[in-house]
C-alpha cells in the first residue's frame, strides 16, 4: 500500500475510535437531528403549504441536510483540539502524507452523519414522510448527502485551523451558516419569495442539495418557477460540492502545513 | 567530529517580531546540547525549525545529515521530536497512540504493535497502556509523548522542555530516561529553563537570549566565564541589607548584588581569600548581625542572569545601592 493510503487508513482508524470513546458526540449527531425532525414535521406540518405533497414529505430533505450540517462545528473543534494539544506538531513532525490527518477527520466524521442520516430517517418514517423512487435513486440521494457531509467537514477543519480557538470555532459555523440555511429552500417553499430573493435561494448551494435530495427520493419540489437550479438540483448540487472542495480542500491542507500549537 | 546537527544563521520573524536574529549551533554526533534561555529567548522556535515544522526566513540547518528544508522526510524519518507540550491524543489508549504514530513512521501494523509493547514496558506504563491517555497524569503523559518520540529509534532528540511542570520525581524519571538514550549514543538537542537540567544533562550549552546565542560552552566554562567563586552573606535583619552591601563595596573591587529575598547580598570575589578576610573584617567592625557568610562556585544561575541582564535584584541596586567606592 502506498504511504498516503496507509496515512489515511490510519487516521481514519483514530476518528472511529473517538467515535466510541465519546457517546456525547454520538448524541450530538444522532439525537438532535431526531429532534429537529420530530418538531419541524409536527409544528410547521400543519401550517405550511407547500405546492404538491404534504409538508412531512417536504421538510426531510431539509431537515437532512441541516443535521449533516453539524459536520461543520464538530470538525472545527476537532482540528482546534488537534492544533491546541500538540498533535498536529506531532503528525507533521512524521515522515506522513500531508493531508492523511484532515482525511482522517472528515471520511471519519461521515460515519458521524451516516448513522445521524439513518435516526433522522427513522423519525421521518415515524412522522409520515416516504420516498417514492428506485432503490437506487434514494441511495443516490443519501450518497449525495453524505458527499455533503464530507465537503462541509473539509469547510470546518479550514475555520478550525484558521480561528484556532475552541469557542470561535464552535460558533462561526453557525453565525455563517445560519443565513445561508434559511436562504435556502430547506423550510420553507421559495414560490412565495420575491423574484430576486428567490434566484438567490435557487443558486444557494444548500437549495441544490436539499432539491437534488427532493428529486431523487420524488418528494414535494421547493419551487416549480422552472428556472435552471430547479430543473437540475442533482447536477448542480454536484458541481456546488466537487467546487467548494477543490477551493477549501487545498487551503486546508496548506493551513494545516503551517500550522502551529500554542 | 560528525555533527548530527548544524545550523547556520537561522532567522524567523513572525510579522515584525524578529523571534529568532542568525543563531548558529552545532551538535557532534552522539552529544547533548543544553539550550537555555528566558521565555521568548526563541528555544521553540529553533527547535521547531530543526524539526522540519517550522521554515526558516534565512539561514540553513542540517540534522542526520539531511536539510530540513529540502530533505524534510529524511529529517522526519530520523528524528524525535518531544514538544513544549505533550501531544497525545487523549481518547487514544497509551498503546493505541503509540500504534498509531508507530505505523504512522512507517512500521506495519504488526512492527507498530511489538514496539509499542516494548516501549510501554520501558517507560513504565503497562498498566496504564489500555486507558485513555487523558485520563493520565502529567509524568504519565510525559513518559507517553517522550515514548512516541522513540518509536522509531531516532537518531536525533530533540526535547523542548520536557520537564516542564513535573514533580521532582517524575523529573527524575525523565532524566534518567534521557540518559539512557544518550548512553545509547542518540545525539540530544534540548531546551530548558532550569538551569540544573542543563548542568545535568547537557555536554555542552548555549545561553539563547532574543534570538541570539549570547554565550556557550560547557557548564564549567559558563561558571568561569562569570568570573571566580563568589561571596554569599545573609543578614539577619532585612534593613541591613543595602548596610551590608555598601560595607562589602568598600573592600572589594566587584560591584555587590541584592538577593531578592531581602536579607542576601552577594558579591564576586577577584582577590580571593584576601577579599574574604577583607570583607569578613569590614562586616565585624561595622557590627551589622550576619547570619550567614559562605563562599561558594558561580551557579548556572549566576551565568543566566548576568548574561540575560534578567536580574531584578540588580536593577534594583542601581537604585538602591551605594555606588562603589574606589579602592
Ligand atoms: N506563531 C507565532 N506568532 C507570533 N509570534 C510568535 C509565534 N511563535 C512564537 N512567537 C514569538 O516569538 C518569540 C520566541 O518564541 P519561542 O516560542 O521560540 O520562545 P521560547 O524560548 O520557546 O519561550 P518559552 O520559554 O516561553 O517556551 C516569543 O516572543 C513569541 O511570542
Ligand atoms: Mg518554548
């Protein structure tokens, strides 16, 4: 086996063990998104109209989406933690592959969101949403997520390394994200919008996904304004993603490669 | 003589700080060099350049023989590296994080696993080898990262301050670590900031001060360099102090020094037994209470702090003290 694949297997191997030594994590990742389903379908169920199925059928995609979105926090504390113990200097201290630490953390982090993905599943069957398509369109549209996760995890290590404080970066994710969740078509549906606010929302990375999740799974669309984002979510959210990656990725790894404890 | 480590006129700056001004060191191969100096002298920072972690803004160094900068991945494969804090991962186990390094430094799985066994065994940590490292004390986690800097018997270590906040015993435990390596023939780079460490551990020494190395040489030509033995008196009431300096003054050709403790007044003797009779002489008819009146080598100490200028007690003087009288 090559070093970097080693490197990898390796690091990969230490975020599973971190996995089990720390159920808050697990809690974290599994049980809020659970939560969040549960309340969302319950509470807006019933007072959001959306153009073509129930509300249940519609908000999961969101509501997915929103819970791999931790993926952002959790990993930019984790490189945080790595940075301020001196592990990082130790890592870069071996004669290892440069990025087979930040690998690690986010193929790591993805076990995270899958095993998120199954509970918020569970809680979404339990409140009334179904998937309508193949088998291998709604694993397509997992996939897709937990390609999210990973892409969003890379997006936290580079805050993670760049803030280099525990608290900042638990909350930069979110007063970042935030806006760019609710300017999306994850809650709510974008026919309402006004037009400029609405192509926005339609280009909005996390419209892409949270459609190309609708489209797969043949839920309840955001928007049927039949604009170029909504009539190809699948492609788009694609290129979003292998994008952001090909931008954040690098800097990270760059980051990483100065980085310095203390 | 082989040199496991050479640097030549490294310079770092970190924005407009100037953290490290063309310091200059070498280490022949199968020595220890003590690296001493104040916080912020620049101890971690050169190390973290030897290390291959840092890149230097000027300057060159070659550790086992290869450059740190062009030939990081020789460097890494040869070196140790114990930084300034101890880097383990604390949901790790002990053993798992020496796996974990030891397949990361190229063993297999199975090599990775022996070794770590070995070392565990070593360094006393058997027991406590299956918990998590963070639930470990500070000479536990000590022992752990020094261990993980071993995994591939390296042939340069480097330690940067690796006793920092342990208790005397763990400090000991530690040392006696270190030596077992250097009997071994591992050459050592370490820093610290005690002084006794150097003494004990160090061939030789640099004083690193801003940047710079200030002075060098072994424990013994430091003490020399501060001159001859030096004359410790201890009065009994504090107030007497600045008395007892200005009386010492009046006999000796040094300048005395102001023990921050209050009571303390030291001076270097340049005529020997004449200035302690001298002095003893002078003290007796100006009928101060002396409690204390020894003479003793210069101390490490006495070489860092009039090298570093980092003596409070005399700056103190200058204001405090009588100006010396000329013999
Ligand atoms: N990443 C950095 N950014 C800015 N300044 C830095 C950085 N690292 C070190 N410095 C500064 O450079 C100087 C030298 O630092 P260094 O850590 O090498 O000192 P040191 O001798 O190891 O001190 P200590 O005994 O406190 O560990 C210090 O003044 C420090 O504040
Ligand atoms: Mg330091």
């Amino acid at each position: 086996m090559s070093t970097a694949v080693v490197d990898g297997v390796v690091c990969v191997e230490r975020h599973l063990r971190h996995l089990i030594r720390t159920p808050g994590k697990l809690v974290n990742a599994v049980l809020l998104p659970m939560i969040f389903a549960l309340l969302f379908g319950l509470l807006f169920g019933s007072v959001i109209e959306v153009p073509n199925g129930g509300y249940e059928e519609f908000i999961m995609a969101g509501i997915f989406v929103q819970g791999v979105m931790t993926a952002v926090p959790n990993s930019a504390v984790g490189a945080v933690e790595d940075l301020r113990n001196g592990l990082i200097d130790r890592f870069r201290s071996l004669p290892m592959s440069n990025s087979a630490v930040l690998i690690g953390r986010t193929v790591g982090d993805m076990v995270l969101r899958a095993l998120s993905c199954v509970a918020m599943a569970g809680v979404g069957l339990a409140i009334g949403w179904r998937v309508h398509t193949s088998f291998l369109e709604v694993a397509a549209g997992f996939a897709l997520l937990l390609f999210f996760g990973f892409t969003v995890a890379w997006v936290g290590a580079l805050i993670g390394l760049s803030v280099g404080n525990a608290e900042t970066a638990a909350s930069v994710p979110s007063v970042l994200l935030m806006p760019v969740m609710f300017l999306s078509n994850a809650f709510i549906p974008l026919t309402g919008l006004p037009d400029w606010l609405r192509v926005v929302a339609e280009w909005n990375p996390l419209s892409a996904i949270v459609g190309a999740c609708r489209e797969l799974w043949g839920n309840p669309s955001a928007s049927n304004s039949g604009s170029f984002p909504t009539e190809n979510p699948v492609l788009l959210s694609v290129v979003w993603m292998v994008a952001i990656l090909a931008v954040v990725a690098p800097l990270a790894v760059r980051k990483y490669q100065t980085a310095a404890a203390g | 003589m082989e040199l496991a480590i050479h640097a030549e006129g490294l310079r770092k700056r970190y924005g407009d700080f100037e953290a490290l001004r063309g310091l200059s060191l070498s280490v022949p191969a199968g020595q220890v060099l003590g690296v001493l100096g104040p916080n912020g002298a620049g101890k971690t920072t050169t190390v973290r350049i030897l290390s291959t972690l840092l890149t230097p803004d000027a300057g060159f160094a070659r550790v086992a023989g290869f450059d740190v900068v062009k030939q990081r991945k020789d460097v890494q494969r040869a070196i140790g590296l114990t930084g300034q804090y101890a880097a383990v991962d604390e949901q790790l186990s002990g053993r798992e994080n020496l796996v974990m390094i030891g397949m990361l430094q190229r063993f297999s799985r199975k090599q990775a696993k022996l070794r770590a066994d070995e070392l565990l065994h070593q360094f006393d940590l058997v027991e406590a080898g299956t918990r998590p490292s963070g639930k470990y004390s500070g000479g536990m986690r000590r022992r752990l990262d020094l261990a993980a800097s071993l995994i591939n018997q390296p042939s340069v270590l480097f330690l940067d301050e690796p006793t920092t906040g342990l208790d005397p015993a763990s400090r000991q435990t530690l040392w006696a670590i270190i030596r077992k390596q250097v009997a071994a023939g591992v050459t050592c780079l370490l820093t610290t900031q005690y002084l006794e460490e150097a003494d004990q551990l160090a061939d030789r020494i640099v004083v690193v001060d801003k940047g710079q190395i200030i002075a060098e040489g072994t424990a013994d030509q430091l003490k020399d360099q501060v001159g001859g033995a030096r004359l410790d008196v201890t009065v009994g009431d504090p107030a007497q102090q600045t008395m007892a300096a200005h009386t010492l003054s009046g006999v000796t050709a040094a300048q005395p020094t102001l023990a921050e403790d209050g009571r303390g007044v030291s001076v270097q003797l340049t005529r020997g037994m004449t200035d302690v009779a001298e002095a003893a002489v002078a003290l007796q008819r100006s009928g101060i209470p002396v409690v204390d009146f020894a003479v003793r080598r210069p101390s490490l100490d006495d070489v860092f702090l009039s090298l570093t200028g980092q003596n409070r007690a005399s700056d103190e003087q200058s204001a405090a003290a009588p100006e010396r009288s000329p013999a």
